[in-house]
C-alpha cells in the first residue's frame, strides 16, 4: 500500500501528465490551423492570380504595344515580348524557390538554419547564370539597335525642326524635294477647355500631315530652333531627338497604308503635350500627286488618293512668301484670318485674351511694341528674340499669314494700330 506522501507524489505526476498532454494537443491544433490557413492563401493567391491573367489576356489587344507597320517596329514588339516570358520564368523560378523554401523549412517544422560559409559551386552557378541571360537579352537586342541606326541607302529625306510647339517638315532629298510646311495641333481649343466633347483624335491630329510612300526607306534629320524635342512615332519604331545646333537622324521603311500617330516626348515646355506628330503613308502613284499638289496648290485635288474624303486630303503646304505679298487685303479679311493663325500659332503663350502670362509672356493688349511702329513688330515676329520664349516665326509662316496675324494683335483687345500688309513683311525678310 501507498502511504500519503507516495499517493500525493502520484497523483502530482498524474495531473502534471495531463497538463502536459492537453498542452501538446494546443500546440499540435495550432499548427493545424495555420497549416489550413495557408492552404487557404495559397488557394486564394491562386485563383486571384489565375483571375488577373485572364484579365490581361482580354486587355492584350489594347494594352500591348502599337500594332507596327514597319520592320523594325515588328522587331522591337517581338524582342519586348520575347523578354516578357524570359522575365516571367526567372520570376516565377526565383520566387517559388524563395517562397517553397520559406514554407518548408518554417520553425513550426522544426527546421534550424544550416551555418556555413562559401561555396565555390554555388558562386560559380549564380554568376554564370545572370551572364547568360544577359547574352540572350543583349544579342537580338544590339542587333536591332545598329538596325535602328544604319540611314544608308535612304530614298526621301526629310528634316524634321521642333519648334515650341510645332513641327517643321522640309523634304530635302529625293521626291518631293523643295517641299516644305509647318504642322501644328489641329484640336479646337473648346475640347481642350472641355465646352465640347473630345473628338476621337484628341491632341493627336494635325493641320498639315508628313505624307511619304509606302516600300520607300526614309530618313528623317531632326534639329530644333529653340530647345530640345523628340520626334517619335510608335508604329515605326522611330524616335530621335530634336537638338538645337545639331542634327541627329533616324529612319524607317513603311511597309502598311495608313495614318499613323505619334508626340513629342521631350519636355519642351508648357504646351509639349500639344505637339503631336502625324505620318500618312500612301501608295507611290497618290504620293506622286500629293507632291504636285505641293509644288503647284490646285493642280492635283485627289492628292491623298481616290479613296480620300475631304477630311483626309492633306493641306497644301503655306504658299510662298513672293506670291502671297502680291495681293492686298481689306482689314476685314486680315483679321479673319489673322484670328485664326492666332489660335493655331500664339493662344498657348498670349492667351485668348490677349493678356498673356508675364513675365514669361507679356500682355499683347495696351503693347507699347504692338501699338508701335509696324516695322518694329514685324522684325520680332520674324526673327523672335534671344534669351526669352518669343520664337522666331519668318520660316513658319508666310507673308500673308504674318500679315494677317499682326494685323489681328493690332486691332484687338482695345488695341487699333492699324494694317500690315503682306509687302510689309516681304520688304522686312530681304
């Protein structure tokens, strides 16, 4: 028999055991729930991941890259998605490494860190490896570039000038040559300021379109008059800077009919995300006319091609200087049309108002220069002005056009300085 000391010893014992054991089932039913918890995210991560992908395949079409209407275009989409899946694996490889050995060698395991130090193998492995890929990448990848970079054998060349914010085409080799325009944002200022609805080209369309043929390699030099811009077109896979005092080049061979749009990506000041590129490429035969509309405005009115409607026709570019100062014009008709080379040409800076923005932009309305002497006005509207935002405009319009727009700042806003005609700015350009 028991005496009372060995009975409370056993009976201490007995109870000692059950706590322990019902600590043991507390651990294990712990264990076993966050076990099922993370079967449970790993379901859930799962099925959100199989959601999103599902997602992006139905938004592939609209959110991939332009569809490319040049070889080189075609060369850059394929290397983007070729480098796509070849991130893919090394993400999914890498993380699923990382997140197995998280899962499998967890604490609640029983698992310890192993403690060693160097491993010639594995350096070996994981520097060979990244060189390899980054071979794979770098090959196709140089070879596109010099691609990208040789304008040998070009059969039209066109310069392309940046101005704040509007585009210069000159068409100094091959058909077409002598050809010259400016192209600016043709979008109504009412959408811009929201009073009418967007049109389906919002700030991607243009008064005067780049017009080139269809098989022909282009080379396209690109320079600037006052600071940095950069031509660039998606479909062709072509964008080069625009730089003051150099020139720079690029090029591409359109291989598909169509209309093709692009932007300046340069920050080139205040109205940049209004500088929009537009390139319509037409058969031989209809490049051939829209060149003879160009050189003799009227003789060819099918320019851009027999399927053309009149919103499509691309505008003659701005008649020469000589002709337009021949005829004089009623302040009337200078003011009518001055308003509208106002808006395409001088709103941005000077407001609608004609108040401006100073210091940056001084006032048009009450100007000692636009209240002035003619002659004083026309210069700098002609030549622009060094170290300030007021670009030189003698290229980029023509005689008329100038005429027309000093005319408009010149009777308006409470101004009434009287009339420039076209022989005025013609007898300053010599």
């Amino acid at each position: 028999m028991l005496n009372s000391r060995s009975f409370v010893a056993c009976a201490f014992e007995q109870r000692a055991g059950q706590q322990r054991t019902k600590k043991e089932v507390m651990v294990f039913e712990r264990v076993s729930m966050q076990r099922t918890s993370i079967i449970k995210l790993a379901r859930i991560a799962l099925m959100a991941l199989a959601a999103f992908t599902l997602a992006g395949a139905a938004q592939a079409l609209e959110w991939n890259l332009r569809e490319p209407a040049t070889k080189i275009g075609a060369d850059i989409h394929t290397i983007h998605e070729y480098v796509m899946i070849l991130i893919v694996v090394i993400f999914v490889g890498v993380f699923g490494v990382m997140f197995y050995s998280v899962f499998a060698h967890r604490k609640s395991k029983g698992a310890k860190a192993a403690n060693f130090h160097e491993n010639t193998t594995v350096e070996i492995i994981w520097t060979v490896i990244p060189l390899l890929l980054l071979i794979v990448i770098v090959w196709p990848a140089t070879k596109l570039v010099i691609a990208q970079k040789d304008t040998t054998n070009s059969e039209l060349t066109i310069k392309v000038t940046g101005h704040q914010w509007k585009w210069g085409y000159d068409y100094v080799k091959g058909e077409g040559e002598g050809i010259s325009f400016v192209s600016q944002l043709k979008t109504p200022h009412a959408q811009i300021e929201g009073t009418e609805s967007k049109g389906e080209n919002y700030l991607l369309e243009v008064d005067n379109e780049m017009v080139v043929p269809i098989g022909k390699k282009v080379r396209i030099l690109t320079t600037a008059a006052d600071v940095i811009h950069s031509w660039w077109i998606p479909a062709f896979g072509a964008k080069q800077d625009a730089m003051p005092g150099f020139i720079r080049d690029t090029h591409f061979t359109a291989n598909k009919l169509g209309v093709y749009r692009g932007q300046c990506v340069e920050l080139c000041g205040k109205n940049h995300g209004f500088m929009p590129i537009v390139v319509r490429v037409v058969s031989a035969e209809d490049y051939t006319k829209w060149v003879a509309s160009q050189k003799n405005p009227g003789a060819v009115s099918d320019a851009a091609g027999p399927a053309a409607d009149a919103s499509t026709v691309v505008a003659a570019a701005p008649a020469p200087a000589a002709a337009s100062a021949a005829k004089t014009y009623t302040p009337a008709e200078l003011k009518t049309m001055g308003e509208k080379i106002y808006t395409a040409n001088c709103i941005g800076c000077h407001q609608a108002t004609g108040k401006g923005m100073p210091p940056a932009f001084p006032a048009l309305s009450g100007s000692k220069v636009v209240n002035g002497d003619k002659n004083v006005q026309i210069a700098l509207v002609l030549n622009g002005k060094q170290g300030t935002a007021m670009a030189a405009f003698g290229k980029q319009l023509n005689d008329t056009e100038l005429a027309s727009v000093l005319t408009y700042t010149r009777n308006s806003w409470g101004n009434n300085a009287g009339v420039v005609q076209p022989a005025d700015v013609a007898a300053l350009r010599k």
